[in-house]
C-alpha cells in the first residue's frame, strides 16, 4: 500500500518528531509513504474564525496537493475533521466539487487508519509508563473516534491506561478561543489537567497535539508532575 503523508502546521512546525514517528510507524508495516513537501495548511484556523473565502483559498491549494486516491494520514483529528466536514461547504456544486469528494474519502486521522483499516490494534510498542487518555473535542464529536486510541494503548508494553473523569469534556484549547477568551479557556485547562492529575498518571495522551500544548503551558506554568505526549510518539516507542 503507498500513502501520502499529511502534516498539519502544529506538527510541522512544533512537534515535527511526531510526523517522523508516523512515518516510521507506517513503514514498520509495510506501507510506503510519499511526502508532498509542497503541502500547506488545510485551512482550519482561518475557517473556524469565519474567513471562509480565505479558508477556501487555502483548501483548494490542499486539495491539489494531494491529487491521487490512494490513503492521506495525518496525525491529526482535528486538521483531518476539518477536510471531512468542512470542505462540502467549502466546494460543493465548485470546479474543485469531484476532487474535494475524492480527498474527504480517502483522508485518515492516524489511530483510525491503524484500526479500522490496516486491522492493527498493536504495533510492538513499549512504554513504561501510566498515561490518561484525553478526548479531544475534534477527534470525538467532529470525526468521531474514541476506542480506537485506546485500543492501541492497551496494546503497548508496560504501558497502564487509567481514564480520568470527565475525559469528553474540552481542555480549553480551541483554536482562537483561547486567545480571545483566554480567562475561560485557562479555568478549562486547569480543570482538564487536575482531572489527569487525579489519575495518578504521569502522561495525558491524546490524538491532537494542539490540545496537548494547550495543557502543556498550564503544566509548565505551575509546575505540574505531569506531561503530556502525542499518541503517534507513544506507538513508536520502544523499537
């Protein structure tokens, strides 16, 4: 199986360990990956602040980068949630109206593609470690997953999974929320963080390292014995 590689802007240009994770990932199992260094931004920020004429500038670029049917995988629910549900407003009944449909079928967020398409729930990964998993907004109620990450911890060596309370409920994050309501998504962070705490764990994991940054500054900030990991880095430990 050849795929192409989507990289969203935060992991490129803050967490770009994680894209090679990905890669490396997927190459453990047998699936070549191209990489379209020409490919940019999917247009979510600029959409979710209602630029939709600049969001569809953007995303029609996104869609002539990735011009073949085969698979597109992103580390990412968010970004990924963005094409599938967001480019049907964006190019229906447009030039670009057959190309936007090919792309929402063929792109993947990463833990979807592993479970519900390879059929792999383990992927020889170790790590020593106790972690809570976090839902993020996007990945639960935008794309719609929830047991497949967890499926894939559970499956990690050494790794112990205990859930937090209130795991569906958002960090705070948000996009430019956190910036125009910075009091509120602060008070978010902090609850979301004090539920992991609570765990007892020493990692908060999740598919979406936006929101992991999120908690991270709060953790930072305080002083916190708790760090947070994106779930692709956890898969490509150990081996």
């Amino acid at each position: 199986m050849i795929v192409d590689a989507f990289i969203p802007c935060f992991i490129d240009q803050i967490y770009p360990d994680t894209a090679f994770n990905m890669i490396k990932i997927l190459e453990k199992l047998n699936v070549s990956v191209h990489y379209n260094t020409e490919q940019t931004c999917c247009g979510q920020m600029a959409f979710n602040s209602g630029f939709w004429e600049e969001a569809k500038e953007i995303g029609e670029k996104f869609i002539k980068d990735f011009p073949n049917a085969r698979p597109v995988i992103g580390p990412s629910a968010s970004c990924v949630g963005m094409v599938r549900n967001h480019y049907p407003k964006l190019f229906h009944n447009t030039a670009l109206h057959n190309e936007s449909n090919q792309l929402i079928k063929s792109i993947y967020e990463f833990t979807d593609f592993l479970v519900n398409v390879l059929k792999v729930e383990d992927v020889g990964a170790s790590f020593n470690a106790v972690v809570t998993y976090h839902d993020s907004c996007a990945a639960l109620r935008e794309y719609g997953i929830k047991e497949e990450p967890r499926k894939l911890l559970r499956n990690v060596k050494g790794l112990k999974l205990i859930e937090m309370k209130d795991t569906d409920e958002c960090c705070g994050f948000g996009g430019t929320f956190s910036v125009k309501h910075e009091a509120i998504s602060t008070a978010m962070a902090q609850q979301k963080v004090e539920n992991a705490l609570e765990t007892g764990a020493e990692y908060i994991v999740s598919t979406d390292s936006s929101c992991l940054m999120h908690q991270f500054g709060y953790i930072k900030k305080h002083k916190l014995p708790i760090k947070v990991i994106h779930i692709v880095d956890v898969l490509a430990s150990g081996w």
